[in-house]
C-alpha cells in the first residue's frame, strides 16, 4: 500500500498528466488552421508530444519514490536521534533540565551535553550573561540621565525659569496660541 506521502504527491502532480486524457488527436488537430489539419505531420507531433508527456510523467513518478525513500529514511534518522536524545542521562543533571536545554536549543542536531562539554557552555553562557549585563547597565546609565535632564527641566519651571522657546517669543504668549488653537479643534473638530 502507497504511503500517504505517496498518494499525496501522485494525486497532485500525475494525476490526470497523460496527453489523452485531457486533449485527444481530434482536439489536437482542431487547433490548426482548416488547410493543414490534413497534414500527417500533425499525429506525428501528437505522438511525439504524448512521448515526451509520458517521459515527464514517469521522470516525476521517480522523483516521488526517490522522495519517498528519503522520507522513510529522514523518518528513521530522526527517530534514532530522538532516541539518543531521550535515553542521554548525564550524570547530575535534572532530566527536565535536559529536556529544557533542548527545547532551548537553537541547533537541534546538537548532541546532548557531557561532563566534558557541559563546562564551555556554562563558561560560554555566563560570558553571553556578562555582556548582556554589561549592556542593560549602560542602557540603564543612559535612562537616568534622560530622567535627570527631564527632572531638571521640570524643576526649571517649577522656579519659573523657562527655556527660549524655538520662534523666540515669550512662552506665555506661545502657551495662549496654543490653547487657542486646541480650543478651536475641540468646538469645530471639522477644521
């Protein structure tokens, strides 16, 4: 019995691909000029285009049980490995651990850890960590700075002391236009 995979991919790519069962000679010839459908050339080109259609289909045929067999045997490797990676117990580590790690794991035809392995990874892992931290410490430098300059703005004016504002007149004045200007969108939200 044909494998799922099998039928799957026959179904899609063969079936119906012969010449004859979508376009018969009669069909064929119509689609040349009146003049020339008498011309024996044409079941001639029939035949050869059925011949080539046939070569193609039984080309396609092999590659879907060359598919097949790479599939069975993709099936049976990665089972083997699944195995491995189940029946691997290093000693001292949590099975779940184990598990978690990969899971984690971003190459996943990474044998399991051992004793001799296991050490460069941890030292690997805890430089990947100390650069991390490294990195969320200057980003955290940069945040408070910036919250240092905004709380020092606001300070600003809380005393009243008001940076020159860009078009350079006086903020009352620019703080009023712009009220005025809020209040007009709110009444006629049209404009």
């Amino acid at each position: 019995m044909p494998s799922y995979e099998a039928k799957l991919l026959t179904d899609f790519l063969i079936a119906p691909a012969s010449l004859r069962d979508f376009m018969t000679l009669r069909q064929f010839t119509d689609i040349f000029p009146k003049g020339h459908r008498s011309n024996p050339a044409i079941k001639e080109l029939y035949r050869e285009l059925y011949t080539l259609r046939e070569r193609d289909i039984e080309a396609v045929r092999q590659d879907i049980a060359d598919e097949v067999k790479r599939s069975k045997r993709l099936k049976r490797e990665y089972a083997r490995e699944r195995r491995q990676m189940d029946d691997a117990n290093v000693a001292g580590l949590n099975p779940i651990a184990l598990q978690m790690e990969e899971e984690l794991s971003s190459d996943r035809r990474k044998k399991p850890h051992t004793i001799q392995t296991v050490h460069p990874s941890i030292e690997e892992a805890c430089e990947s960590l100390k650069a991390q931290i490294t990195e969320m410490e200057e980003q955290s430098h940069n945040t408070l700075a910036e919250i240092q300059e905004v709380i020092g703005a606001l300070s600003d004016l809380r005393h009243g002391w008001f940076a020159q504002t860009a078009s350079g007149e006086d903020i009352g004045e620019e703080v009023l236009a712009t009220l005025k200007r809020l209040e007009a969108v709110c009444l006629d939200p049209a404009s």
